[in-house]
C-alpha cells in the first residue's frame, strides 16, 4: 500500500511544498505515469508531480495502481487557496461536490453529487499544522484552519487537500511551504517517528459538519481539541434547500417537502466519511445559528429519520 501526495508544477503554492518536501532525506526517483508525470518514493510514499490543474486529475489514484502495480491507500494534494479577504492562511479539507444536479457543471472538478472518503488525517494533521505553523512563527501571521468540502478531482481514495493562501503573494512563501514540507513529513512518519493520524482504532466518534460557513468555525471549536476525528464538512451553500409550497407552513415542514440536493448531500457525505471510518461512530455536528428554525427542524428530522446520531460539542471529546 503506498501514499498519493500530489503536486503540480504550474502552481507555486502546490509545488514549493512538493520541492521542500523532496529536500528531505529519503527520496529515489520513482516510475512515470502517462502524460509525462513524474514520481519519487520514499518508504510507501509516491510524490507525483504534473504540469495540469490540480483540480482536473481524475481517478490518479486508480491510474497508479493500474499502471505501477501498487495499491493506493490514500491521497494528499497540494494546492493554492483563494479568498477574498485575501489573509495568509494554510487550510486543510476534504473533497466533494455533493449539492451539485447531474447537470450541473462543477466548477472546479468533481462529479455533480459525489464525495471522496475524507482522510482520516484531516483532524489530526489541522492540529499539527497548527503546532508546526506557531514553532515557525507563521502563526497569528497566517491563519489555520479547515475549509469545507468542496471541488474535485474525482479520487476513489481518502483524500484530503493541503493548501497556501490566500494570494500569489503567499503562495510562493518559502516559510509556508516549509511548514507544509513539515507537516507531510512528521505526518507520515518518514522521520523514523510515528505515523498520525493513522485510523486504526474504531467505536471512536467521527465529526460530520453540518451548516456553517466556508471555514466552519463552530466545528473548528470541536476539531482543536485532541483526539477529535473529522469526515466531511458541509458549509451552507452545500446544503441547497427549496422553498415549501405556498400555503405549507415552514416550521412545520417534513424534510419530505422540502426539496433540493440537501438531503442527497448530507446522505452521500455521511456514507463517505462512514466508510473512511471503519468501526467509527459518524455524528452530525450541526452549526445551528448557521439555519433558520424551519431549515433546522428539517435537516433535524432528516438525520433522525436515517439513524443520523446528532452530537453536542463536549459528545465528540
């Protein structure tokens, strides 16, 4: 079984972490795939690196294992973060359009109503990124935090983005590729030490956020605390909703009435982030200043009506 981390070479933000990550003591060049991407192995680490858009790569992980032989446990990008407030900041996600129509078109990559498995490591790793970030004084600099889930590539894999933001002034930073470089490295092990974020343990608590904005400050409130695990993360707009029928009352509305890919989003994320968790216990985490009391009450009865457990905050430590 070997490790995906994934690079591309049109992005700074992508490969300045790739090259500071390949500094390191270790590496033997590796096979190539098609289209000229290149490799390098450490231990079970395969780093790919590319010259495409991050986002479009589809199924790598299943073109790897075709190709080479070897069977992918898990997937790790690297990538640029854009925001519009512009601010310095190294996030961590998992992946998914899960809202979109089949007709939709996703903007950045995916397939319209799909989730990847999150990876495992997305908790843990946050919380060692941010560890690592303060050491190296990028902290309160740069912000570290988690993003919701969002855009592709399409991966058959746990899978999990890494990113620089927020600007090209940012994405080249050294200090930050560095912490990146950092984190790849103590996370996976490759210094002699011990794996994290390794899920091996089952009957433990899975977070599956629930409303909330792009950077899901409630849930990150949670996923701080050690020992708190995190699948998929479902913002606002991710949980589209339509109106009632005229004469219906909102607060009294069964998630039945109330249309819209909410409900396939939730189910789809809740199935992905329960099969990256194998013997774990998968709890909604809802933000719920984040929905008013008719939309509440429906996602509320949606969960119960399928065996969805909703966990209070102090549930999930």
């Amino acid at each position: 079984m070997v490790i995906l981390v994934v690079a591309t070479t049109v992005n700074p933000a992508s490969i300045g972490p790739a090259s500071a990550f390949l500094s390191m003591p270790g590496w033997s060049p590796g096979p190539s795939l098609e289209e000229g991407i290149e490799s390098f192995s450490n231990g079970e680490v395969r780093l790919l690196k590319h010259e495409k858009s991050i986002v479009r790569e589809d199924d790598l992980d299943l073109r790897w294992e075709a190709a080479i032989g070897e069977r992918v446990s898990e997937v790790i990008f690297l990538s640029r973060h854009t925001a519009v407030s512009s601010r310095p900041a190294l996030t961590v996600h998992p992946i998914g359009v899960p809202h979109l129509k089949d007709d939709e078109m996703p903007p950045q990559g995916g397939r319209p109503g799909w989730a990847a498995q999150p990876n495992p490591r997305i908790g843990p790793w946050l919380r060692l990124l941010k560890q690592i970030a303060t050491d190296q004084g990028l902290v309160p600099e740069f912000e570290i935090t988690l993003e919701a889930t969002h855009h592709g590539p399409v991966t058959n894999k746990p899978t999990m983005f890494l990113e620089i933001g927020s600007t090209e002034e940012y994405w080249g930073r050294q200090d930050a590729a560095q912490a990146i470089a950092l984190l790849l490295w103590q996370g996976l092990g490759l210094g002699g030490s011990t794996q994290v974020g390794t899920w091996n343990r089952g009957n433990e608590k899975v977070l599956l956020g629930i409303g909330g904005g792009h950077y899901a400050p409630r849930h990150m409130d949670i996923v701080l605390k050690d020992g708190v695990w995190v699948g998929h993360l479902l913002s606002g707009y991710s949980l589209p909703m339509e109106e009632p029928a005229k004469g219906n009352s909102k607060s009294n509305s069964s998630s039945q009435e109330i249309n819209g890919m909410w409900k396939h989003a939730i189910q789809v994320s809740y199935e992905a982030t329960k099969s990256a968790f194998p013997g774990g216990e998968v709890m909604a985490h809802l933000d719920h200043k984040s929905f008013k009391g008719w939309q509440k009450n429906v996602i509320t009865n949606f969960l119960t009506e399928h065996n969805i457990k909703i966990g209070k905050p102090s549930d999930f430590f």
